[in-house]
C-alpha cells in the first residue's frame, strides 16, 4: 500500500471539505469550533505519529538517516506551501521563539523599533520586548478593524520594522496583509509577520509579499498536533542568525569540534575563533529535532495540499456569514465586522457573565467546543465544520440561555 492509502488518505485528488472532516473520529462525538485554539488530530496525522512511535520501539533509532532526508522534504513541501525558499524555512519549538529570532536579526542590523497592533497576540510582543526593542502600538478602532491609514500614521523615523499576525486571535480580523506589505515596501521597513491564526486557513505568500519573516505553530488550523514551529527567514538576513549547534554546520563538517574556525596554535594547545556555519535558516535548530512531529507534519501539509487552503478560506467563509447571522439575529454582536475581505475563520461575541462560564456550558450540555478570548466567547470555524455545527451552537447558545454582553 502506497504512503496515502496507508494514512487513510486518498491517492492524490481534491478533498472536498466532507473529505476532510471524515478523517476527524473526534467529530463523531464534539461540535469542534476551537481550531482558534487547536485542532483535534485527523486520522492520517495520527497514523504518520504511530508509525513513527512503532518503529522507535522496534527498531530504535536505526531510522535516523532516512528521517533526516525526510525532514528536508517536509522542509521542501512546507516552504512551497507558504511561498518560500527551503533554505528559508527552521523548525522551532514555538511562534514565540520564532519571534526571539526575529528580534535578535532586527538587533543585528540596528533596528530598534518595530510597528504593531494594539492587541496582538504575546508570542509576537513578549520575544520584542523581551529582547530590548521598543514596540509601538496601534490602537484598534471601535469597530474592531486596524486600516492601513492607522499604521501608515503610527510610523516613526525611528520605526524599523512592522510586526503584525494576519488574522488577530481575539476577533478574527484578518489585516489587509497586502496593503501592509506595500507601506512596507515604501517606507523601506521590515515586515515580520506571525502566521500562527492564518496558516491552514488563509493562504500565504512570503515572497509575493515580500515578507522577511513568518513566524508559525503546528496545533491550529494547521492540525499537525503541538510542538512545532516553523520560521521563515528571508535569504537577506540569513548571514544574521543568532544561534548554532553542530547540526548547523555543513555536511562534512558537523563531526568537527571546531569546523571552519580561525585557528591559531600554541604550546598549550591552540585558540579558536569563529564557526563555519551554513548560510540556511534551518543553521538555528542546531541539533537533533523532534523527529515524531516532523512525521505529524508531513502528514497535515498532505491533507492541505489536498484541500487546497484557498477551498478552506471559502468553506470557512460561508460558514462564518451564517454564524454570524445567527448570533446578530439572537443580539450579539461580534467585535470585528463581519466584511469577508477582513474575515478570517475567527468570531468572538462578548456574552454576560463570565465568558470561561459559558465555555464550560457549552461543553457539558451540548459537547460544543469553543474557548474564552478577547472578552467574550472564541468560536472559530474550520474546513471540516459544517453548517450543522453552526446550528448546533446557536442552539446550544439558546439552550444554555446566553445572553449578548
């Protein structure tokens, strides 16, 4: 049997959103409205996982040189499908220590400021702030938006760098990336992206955009369980990285304690100075990786690929105009607007009372699975939701007696 009849895949034809959620055994029991938050494994991304623990148990690590060729076309298959160069694409443990990365490259070349909204999500803030720079906020309308005029009117002459997610976390407002990535251009500012509610959901294209970072995580839209991230680095700032490990080096290399260096030897022994480091954004994982998430991985792009996200964001936004007339028709009103150009899979109703209250609710009376965020109730819609779900939380909504905030 061939790698996708073996992950319960089929060979290689479009996924149509009912395909999808067929691959999900957990959709039998929940209303899942929370890839927001994390996406419950599908089938083949669970099967890729076991595979990977089986033979871990059966025969060790005896694998570890084909892992490593397979790592490189998860690389390969993960750069194409944000846009990117495989030499372009890391594995990290997170977005937020992508963000460190990014921060320490802006360090490197004098940037001491960078742009971003008012509530973006911490993996993006803390890392900056953590590392000395200055960040400036923009304040979100009343609405819920951030137009491009107010980041246009935000900029410094101390301003080096724009920092923004493509969909905000606590709303669902998708930012008018293109527009961003043009004031970016024309401003000759850096444009530092954090992709963690977009990818799996929203398409993304670092180099049309002109992007030179994209920071992201596996256990969202994308579905390939926690713990990895992924940084994209743009080839001009891949002489800039702030970290290495003996994997970093080349190839021929990575056996020697002191590849490449500037030697200088003495009756003591010698002197070392500097490393020959490869010119590639993976030089930063420095040591061996997490091989069992980088089978997971592989895995959730195939089912992607096979979707295809531009099918995702549509699917996505025919459910949200309906949730979104249900809630407005019940009294509650959404904290960003409801325009599909700014939409995302996200919508988040302040409710009465505590929001973490009604969550639980949810849960226990109606197995409908949403989180609190942003001052009210997070319910995001994916490509293996469907239009009954969204009728099954409206009803769950009445059932448990929610009421608008």
């Amino acid at each position: 049997m061939d790698r996708a009849g073996a992950f319960g895949l089929k060979p290689r034809m479009p996924f149509s959103p009912a395909d999808v959620r067929a691959l999900f055994p957990s959709l039998k029991d929940l209303v899942w409205l929370n890839a927001a938050a994390s996406s419950p494994l599908c089938t083949p991304v669970a099967a890729a996982m076991r595979t990977n623990i089986d033979e871990c148990e059966r025969q060790g690590d005896l694998g570890f040189p084909k892992w490593l060729i397979q790592k490189e076309a998860v690389r390969a298959r993960l750069a194409a499908f944000v846009g990117a160069k495989p030499n372009e694409v890391a594995f990290t443990p997170s977005t937020s220590f992508g963000f460190h990365v990014i921060a320490q490259c802006l360090k490197a070349r004098g940037i001491t400021e960078v742009l971003t909204l008012e509530h973006e999500f911490p993996s993006t803030t803390v890392p900056l702030l953590f590392d000395g720079l200055t960040v400036r906020g923009v304040r979100r309308r009343p609405d819920g938006s951030y137009p491009l005029e107010d980041l246009a009117a935000a900029i410094r002459p101390t301003t080096g760098a724009v920092a923004v997610s493509l969909v905000q976390f606590n709303s669902g407002y998708r930012v008018d990336v293109e527009g961003i990535a043009k004031l970016c251009r024309d401003r000759k500012l850096v444009l530092a992206l954090n992709g963690a509610q977009a990818i799996g959901h929203v398409p993304i294209d670092v180099h049309a955009l002109g992007a030179s970072f994209l920071s992201m995580t596996s256990h969202k839209w994308l579905g390939a369980g926690y713990g990895t991230g992924m940084l994209v680095v743009a080839e001009p700032w891949l002489d800039v990285l702030p970290m290495a490990g003996w994997l970093s080096v080349k190839p021929e290399s990575m056996w020697q304690a002191f590849p490449e260096t500037r030697r200088v030897d003495d009756a003591a022994g010698f002197v070392a100075n500097g490393a020959g480091v490869r010119r590639e954004a993976s030089a930063i994982e420095g040591g061996g990786g997490m091989w069992l998430n980088c089978h997971a991985l592989d895995a959730a792009l195939e089912v992607h690929e096979q979707v295809g996200v531009t099918t995702t964001l549509a699917h996505v936004t025919k459910l949200q105009a309906q949730l979104r007339s249900g809630l407005r028709s019940r009294g509650f009103s959404p904290n960003a607007p409801d325009d599909p150009a700014c939409a995302s899979g996200i919508c988040v109703v302040p409710v009465q009372g505590p929001p973490e209250d009604v969550v639980r609710a949810l849960i226990k009376q109606a197995r409908v699975v949403t989180t609190p965020r942003g001052g009210g109730v997070r319910i995001s819609t994916h490509v293996f939701n469907t239009d009954e779900d969204v009728a099954r939380l409206l009803s769950a909504f009445d059932a448990v007696g929610v009421k608008p905030g």
